[in-house]
C-alpha cells in the first residue's frame, strides 16, 4: 500500500449541486496481503496499547467498532510491509475476523522459526558483546528459539541495527547472535528468468552504500538475467542474480519473463525494440504482418500503465513489441479542424506514451487531423502530418479548440481553475490562513458556513424570526439553513424552488454565528467537489473560472 499524503482539495463549481461522493480512499477491501506462515507474515501479534478494529481495512470510510486492550492476538493475514509502517493485519477473534491498522513501533512478534545466516557469525552465551564468542559459525540455516523484544523494529528506519537473537545449537545448546535488521531473515533456492530495466548490481550479499562501499556495484540497464535465489526479510528483499560478470546481488525484483507461444496479427507497423523498454534504443519497424511470440513479460501494479512487453520474431528480425509503443489498430480516420492555442503542442510519435517525437513542438496554429483515437483512460488522441512525418498530440481542454465537420454552429464551453489557498488542520482545528474556518469531530470535517460563504463570494443574513440562516449569491442561486433541520430550502432570484434533504443537519455554532456544516452538505449547498485522503490534515480549496464562449442562457 502506498503512503499517500494527507490532503483534502475542495472545488468550487460555480452555483451547479453537486452530488459529489466520497474522496478517493488509499486503503480499500482489497488490500494486498499474504497468509500468515510464521515467515514473511508472524502467525500472532502482541498489542502494546489500545488498537481500534474494523470490518474491512479501511479507516477512510468505516468508523472503527471498538477496540482492542493490549494482548496477543492470532493472525489471519496481513500487509508485508508489516516493520516499516503501519500495516493492516486480518486477525481472529471471539466475535469474527476482524481488521486492524498498526504501527510497528506499538506491537511485537515472535522471532521467525529459522533464519539462514549469509556470513560468519559470533554466537554468545548471552546477549552481551562484553563475553567472548563461544564460536564463529560459517553461512547456514539455524533455528531461532527467542529475540529481544522487537526485535524487527528500528525507531530511526536504520535496517543496520543490530539486534538479538537466541538460536539452538546440537553442540553448544542456545546461543545468542547479533546481526542487522536486514539480515534477519531466509534464503530461498529457485530459478526464475527476469528483466532489470535498471537496477544497481552488487557482489556483496544485502549491501548497503556505506558499510560497503569498497564492493564491487554497478548499475545495469535492460538486461535479461536468472535469478537463482532470494533472501526475504521483513524489511524487504534481495535477489542473487547471475551475470555475464559472476553472481550478483540487488534489491531490484526485476519482471518476470515468461515463455510465450502465441501469434499478435498487426494491420498497422510495428515497432521492434532491442529490450522491452521504448528508451532501448531505435526500434526496428516490422511492416504489417502476423508477429510470432517466443516470450512476454506480463503487466505488472508497478508499471500496469505501460502494458505488456512480446518477444517476438517477424519478417524484419526478432525484438520486443509493446501495443502501447505502436499506432493504435482501432485509430479511426478523421478530419477535424484543430485550433491549437495553447503555447507549446508537444508531439507525440504514439498516443498514450510519453515518446516525443525528436522533441518537436507547435505552437499556436490551425491544423487538421488525419486519424483519432480515444485512450483507455479517455484521452482524445489526434494524428497530424507534420515536418518530423505523422506526429500524435493531445489537447489542453481549456486553450485548444475543435471545429467538428458538419457541425459548424456549435457552441463551445471552456473552463480554467485557478487555486485558492491551502487548509490546514492543528490538531483539531481547521485553519485557512489565520482564520479558523473549521474542525474536525468524530473523525468528521465541519466547516464555518460563513467563512466559506465568504470564499464563495455569497452574502449571509440571519437569524431570522426562525432562527434561519440566508446565503445568496451574485447570480441570484441562494439557499436557506437551519441549525438542526435536515433540510435546505433553494431559491433563485428570490423565488423559492424546491427543497433539498441533507444526510446531516447543520450544527449550531459555537460563537452564535451561521450553524457549521458537515463536508457533505457544503458539496451540497454550495456546489463543492472534494476529493478528501486520509488524516484530514491538509487542504485546498479550487475555485475554477467557468468561461461561456458565444452562448446565450435561456430566461430559465
């Protein structure tokens, strides 16, 4: 799981009602974890102070059940990143499986079974360096019967600290060793074929830059090696790789290249890339034909954007064939007029990459489009002919314009944001430069309807005989709330309109001005789209100026 940061944004659009949902949320049901084998994931975990529980591993949009005393609980599954940060953990209780989020720092575990030493070791009878070594032993698996209480965990991230272990011995009995964070952990045989589009290569078995700055690194760029072994730990893992130079090591995973017997049928060109990276050097291009897949390394999370990679063979010679990296099959010809007023056009020599075209650019010009094409992610991709040959481009939606054929008289909308200023939150405060403009309660976000009426350019009248609360703005939308009634009243131009029913009522302020409004009703009322992550501890507001370009509103 990535460590996102903590920001709301708000947006302001115009006086339209916005049904505006839940902010994006960085935890999820599906959350990726792994079994717990008592290896990579412990199989209990010791609490060290109260710890809130959940139904699903996320705290964004579910409040916790209730919480757990300090204790030792039994693990179902978990995160691996379990003794760098905090980490969901599925664990058993007398009420059902449940969920909860920790920091490494407020738990303990039990040491793993076995651990495989990567060099000589002193053992001790105990955990003292001021004794002498009962022995040295040389590299070997050995079994662990206790450690120091966390024994994973360095409050300074330092994966050299050194830390105790006992381990039992045929010949001496229990031992105690000393070895960093990082090499607490096993070593596992296998052989797996792997690309490494750029990786730092050692000779020295779980290297650092310091302590082993005499060791032979190098960085090597798009190469296809074996990978013969991985020594896991909780801090993460290395590879032994082998190479045209011996064997050596890297943090690097690199990507599985897996054998393929599969055929890609191409009606436009393809380019042939020495390795399976667009930036390996001057692909060959295979004219249109059926392309014969030998191998193929599949899309990945880390890099699912740029797809999968085909070792191919064609009529032209063998190299590696990427969709992304080629003109679209389903790219439609076109003929639209393209006024493009932006500054700078950049040229692209595919859609949907980021391969400039020898760093070509247009500026501002009217062109015509020979071919289009509609991304995955709903970009509008457009071919022209240019100096450098067929370029692609992408439009700045907010300068650049279309004239479609056959529909000459339409009437364009454009739109530019600009932004307003940033939120702070102070432990529960809510701050937009020096004025306190909200808070946060029960894991809620209230905001003061007056001061962001202000920041909305509306005007506030109240309390009025009912103690109600009046906000209109310019363009005659104006809206009517009451502290403790879940319902608005909206109004144009001074006409009253409908009704809306909010998920919660406005709360009344503490200082007896305007009630305070929940995040949710804010959207509401006063057309805000937010997108809120995790903490609440920042955010922005964005204000976009809407521009009606040659478009006459009705009355109504």
């Amino acid at each position: 799981m990535r460590n996102k940061s903590t920001l709301a944004f708000l947006m302001g659009i115009g006086l339209l009602l916005a049904a505006a949902a839940h902010g994006n949320a960085s935890e999820y049901a599906d959350t990726p974890t792994e079994p717990a084998d008592a290896i990579r994931i412990p199989r209990t975990l010791t609490l060290l102070e109260d710890t809130p529980y959940y139904v699903i591993p996320n705290a964004l949009v579910n409040k916790a059940e209730g919480a757990f005393s300090p204790q030792t609980v039994e693990v179902i599954e978990a995160e691996t990143r379990w003794a760098e940060m905090p980490n969901w953990w599925k664990i058993h209780t007398t009420f059902g499986d449940k969920w909860i989020k920790v920091d490494p720092g407020k738990i303990d575990v039990p040491p793993p079974p076995k651990i495989t030493l990567m060099e000589n070791t002193a053992i001790y009878t105990k955990a003292s360096t001021q004794l002498q070594p009962s022995a040295v032993l040389s590299p070997q698996q050995v079994e662990v019967v206790g450690a120091e209480k966390q024994w994973f965990y360095s409050p300074k991230h330092d994966e050299n600290e050194l830390k105790w272990l006992k381990i039992r011995t045929s010949w001496l009995g229990d031992q105690w060793i000393r070895l960093p964070l990082k090499q607490i952990g096993s070593y596992y045989s296998h052989t797996k074929k792997k690309y490494y589009g750029g990786a730092e290569f050692s000779s020295v078995p779980l290297w650092n830059h310091v302590a082993d700055s005499s060791a032979s690194h190098r960085q090597i760029r798009d190469q296809i090696f074996t990978e013969t072994g991985e020594f896991q730990s909780p801090l993460g893992s290395f590879y032994q790789v082998e190479t045209p130079e011996g064997t050596r090591w890297t943090r690097y995973p690199g990507e599985f290249a897996t054998e393929a017997n599969e055929t890609i049928t191409r009606r436009q060109s393809a380019p042939l890339y020495p390795s399976p990276s667009p930036y390996s050097g001057k692909p060959n291009v295979a004219a249109p034909q059926t392309l014969t897949v030998f191998e193929k390394i599949e899309a990945n999370p880390v890099r699912d954007w740029e797809g999968t990679w085909y070792h191919v063979r064609a009529n032209e010679g063998e190299g590696w064939f990427n969709p992304n990296y080629a003109d679209p099959e389903d790219a439609k010809p076109d003929n639209t007029e393209i006024d493009l007023q932006s500054d700078k056009t950049w040229l692209y020599q595919y859609p949907d990459s980021s391969q400039l075209l020898n760093y070509g650019v247009l500026g501002p010009q009217k062109i015509r489009a020979s071919a289009a094409w509609t991304a995955p992610n709903g970009t509008r991709w457009f071919q022209i002919p240019t100096f450098l040959g067929n370029a692609w481009i992408n439009l700045n939606p907010t300068r650049d314009r279309l004239q479609l054929p056959g529909r000459e008289q339409d009437m364009q909308i454009s739109g530019e944001i600009s932004r307003k200023g940033a939120i702070y939150k102070t432990d529960n405060a809510l701050t937009f430069g020096d004025a306190k403009v909200g808070y946060e309660h029960d894991r809620e976000l209230f905001f003061h309807s007056g001061v962001v009426a202000k920041m909305y350019q509306y005007t506030v009248t109240g309390p009025d005989r009912e103690n109600g609360w009046t906000f209109a703005h310019p363009s005659g939308y104006s809206f009517r709330i009451k502290a403790g009634e879940k319902k608005a009243a909206i109004s144009w131009k001074g006409e009253p309109r409908r009704s809306v029913i909010l998920s919660a009522a406005p709360v009344a302020s503490a200082d007896k001005e305007a009630p305070d409004l929940r995040i949710d009703e804010m959207r509401t009322l006063f057309g805000a789209s937010t997108e809120v992550t995790p903490n609440h501890s920042e955010g922005c507001y964005i204000l976009p100026n809407i521009r009606l370009a040659l478009l006459t509103l009705p009355p109504r």
